[in-house]
C-alpha cells in the first residue's frame, strides 16, 4: 500500500470498525482493537494532564462543559466535554487503542479495572500557573497523580507501560491578557510559561512515564473568541506569533532533553500546525468537502452578554446551535467540534505514527 495513505486507512478502518461497535470501542469494549498502530512502544495506560481542550469530566459542574447542548452528538448529554462530543485525549487513547481514561474526579465511584486505562487529570480552564478560572494548576495536577503513584494505584510496570498527553497554557496567556496585558512583557511571560511547563515534564517523566506527548498550542488568534472581530474572516496574526514563539521555546526544550536521555521520550504534537491545515483544508477531513466556514463556531449566544448553554432568568434559550454539526470546525467560541478534533487527529495521524514508536 502506498503509505501516504495509511493514516486514510486507518481512519477508514477505524470508521467502519466504529459503525459495527458503535460507541464501544472508546466507551465499552474491552478489547484494543488498535495495538497495531503502535508499531514499537505500546503504552497500555494513558495520563493526561491540560486543560479543556483535554478535560472529559472533571471541572466543576457549574461550567458550561456540564450544560445542555455541551455532548449532543456523543454521548447524547452533557458530560463535562468541552465540546458537541469526543474531544483530543479521546481520539488520542483511540489512536494507541485504550479507552479514554477516567476522569480523576470518578476515581472512587468507578469499578477498579477502570483504572487500568490510566486517568485523566485535565481540568477545563487550568494552566500551568493560576488562571482566571478554579481548579489545579498543572502542578497540582501532577500531585494528584504523584499521590495515586505513593498509594500504590499505579506501579512501577504501569509506569512502564504508560503515556503521557500535555495539553494547555492558553489559558495561561488569556489570564496574562486580562491581568496585565502588558505588551512588553509577553516575551518575559511566554519564557516563564515554556520554563515551568519544561519543569513539569520533566518531572511527569521522572515519576516513571515513559513516553510524553505534549501538544504545542493551538494558534490562539484563530480561535473565534478573536476572529469574532473579523466577523469570523481573518485570525488574528498577531496573537499566533506570540504562539509561535511559545511553541519555538517548548520545540527547544523538548529536543534539549531528548538529546539528554538519548531517547525521544518526548514528542511534540503539532495543534498549531494541524488546526491551520485543517482551517485552510490542507490535509484536513478526508473524503468530505471543507468546513462550511471553519472559523465560524456552530454553538453561539445570541448576543455578546450570552454564550453556547446560556439561559435567561426564566429558562429560556439564549444561543443557537447550527444545524449541520459535522460541517463546523469549532463548537463554541474556543472548543472544537468533534467533527473538527477528528479532523485535526487524522492531520495529526502521520505524526502519531512516525513519532509513537
Ligand atoms: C499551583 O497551585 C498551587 C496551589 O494553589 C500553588 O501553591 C502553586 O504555587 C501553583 N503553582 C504554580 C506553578 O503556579
Ligand atoms: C519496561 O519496558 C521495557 C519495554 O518497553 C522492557 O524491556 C522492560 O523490561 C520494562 N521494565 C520493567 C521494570 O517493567
Ligand atoms: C505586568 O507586566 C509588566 C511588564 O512585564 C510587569 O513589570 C508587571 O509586574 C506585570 N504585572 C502583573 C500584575 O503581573
Ligand atoms: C489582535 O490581538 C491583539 C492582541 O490581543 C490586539 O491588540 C489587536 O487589536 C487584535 N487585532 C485585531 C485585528 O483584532
Ligand atoms: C546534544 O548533546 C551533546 C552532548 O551530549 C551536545 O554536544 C549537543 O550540542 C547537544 N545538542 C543539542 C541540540 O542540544
């Protein structure tokens, strides 16, 4: 087969796989369908740390994650996705064929085997440092992880055994814009930001996990919290090269200890890269034309006072959701649509495979 159509493939296969199973193979099905992606290393667990973009249950209910039309399309009611339905880190325990791990926050109500898919501690508007929004910071996060690991919930063959996926600081940079938004400091702010998110790998790394995939940021100035300006016509450039030196700082830091332990341990996940292909529909979504206006979200408040699952006093809607979910890239005003993270996953798929061996 010509390989520059395997990720197609895949997907393909995965795609008719999933019209049999339905949604068991990432809610319920006990078997790993997908080992065969994972050519080399084949992690059985995977712990997530991040923030919404990664999140599948655990922020607070009063978040707008836990309301009505938030999970429409899967799995029918809102669960705490920051999205219509599956989000990255489900398309990402898909790809190495283990079911989307549990949110930390059901650790104690699920059935022990459960845990066995590792856990996800990603909580919807957290950051590396404090943000605008409640819930652990990433090295919380992680404490919360180092814990379970002193309590003997994981073992050093789980360890082994697992992976990891990194996935925040945009809130991190939109807290800095609403504190401070001082124009000179962003250099200053962004090194702060890549040196304690390097910090955190390293010691992600340290307690055991042996392959880490960190996701560079999403271009920030695409998202349609920004381009609502344009009408939802043009990214906002000037905000994305402030990402670019982001993601050029984590990019030196991950080859930094890559060269250190002799091993690529640690891979980066391009978002930027795949969110701008699928927006321009370079290598987006196979077999279908492009997203309507990728730009344009499909859940919005019907005036600026008003957002995606907003109600007035007496109950009534005050968004509107569009009518062809699948043909939106973006959800609400920062979240994808599942339709759009399936998308940037098969953008991201030929990466996946290279670099997850
Ligand atoms: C993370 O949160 C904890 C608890 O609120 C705080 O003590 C710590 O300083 C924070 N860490 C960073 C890097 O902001
Ligand atoms: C860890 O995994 C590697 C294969 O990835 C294996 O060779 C090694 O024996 C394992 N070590 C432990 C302590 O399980
Ligand atoms: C805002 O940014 C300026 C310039 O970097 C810095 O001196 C100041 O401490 C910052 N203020 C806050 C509240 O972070
Ligand atoms: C782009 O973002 C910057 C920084 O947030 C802002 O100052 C500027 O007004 C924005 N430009 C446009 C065209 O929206
Ligand atoms: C990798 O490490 C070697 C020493 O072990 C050093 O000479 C080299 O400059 C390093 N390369 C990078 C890209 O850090």
């Amino acid at each position: 087969m010509d390989t520059s159509h395997k990720p197609f493939f895949y997907f393909l296969c995965f795609f008719v796989l999933s019209l049999f199973l339905g949604n068991r193979v990432v809610h319920g099905s006990t078997h790993h369908h997908h080992h065969h992606h994972v050519v080399g290393f084949r992690p059985t667990k995977l712990f997530v740390f991040g923030d919404s973009y990664a999140d599948t249950g655990n922020t607070m209910k009063s978040f707008s994650s836990w309301k009505v039309p938030y999970g429409i399309t899967f799995p029918g009611k809102p669960v705490g996705r920051f999205s219509d339905g599956r989000v990255w880190t489900d398309f990402l325990a898909r790809f190495i064929g283990v079911k989307s791990p549990i949110p930390y926050r059901w650790r104690k109500v699920v059935e022990e085997k459960r845990l066995r898919n590792g856990m996800n501690f990603a909580y919807g508007g957290t950051g590396v440092f404090e943000t605008l929004y409640p819930g652990p910071n990433m090295t919380t996060q992680i404490d919360f992880f180092q814990q379970l690991i002193k309590d003997s919930v994981y073992t050093t063959t789980d360890l082994n055994d697992s992976m990891a996926l990194v996935s925040l600081s945009g809130n991190d940079y939109s807290t800095y814009t609403a504190r401070n938004g001082s124009a000179q400091g962003w250099t200053s702010f962004i090194t702060q930001v890549v040196n304690q998110l390097a910090l955190n790998l390293k010691r992600i790394h340290g307690l055991g996990v042996k392959k880490l995939a960190v996701a560079a940021l999403q271009p920030l100035g695409c998202l349609p919290s920004s381009t609502v300006l344009s009408s939802y016509q043009k990214c906002n450039e000037t905000q994305n090269q402030l990402v670019s030196l982001h993601n050029l700082l984590l990019q030196q830091a991950v080859a930094k200890f890559n060269n250190e332990t002799k091993d690529s341990t640690f891979v980066i996940l391009d978002l930027y890269d795949a969110f701008i292909n699928v927006i321009n529909n370079k290598g987006g979504k196979p077999g279908s034309s492009k997203f309507e206006n990728p730009l344009k979200p499909c859940c919005v408040g019907e005036s600026s006072k008003y957002s995606c699952g907003s109600l007035d006093e007496s109950g009534a809607k005050k968004y509107t959701v569009c009518d062809d979910r699948e043909s939106a890239f973006f959800w609400d005003t920062v979240h994808p649509t599942q339709a759009g993270w399936r998308a940037v996953y098969v953008a991201l798929h030929a990466t996946l495979q290279q670099t997850l061996v």
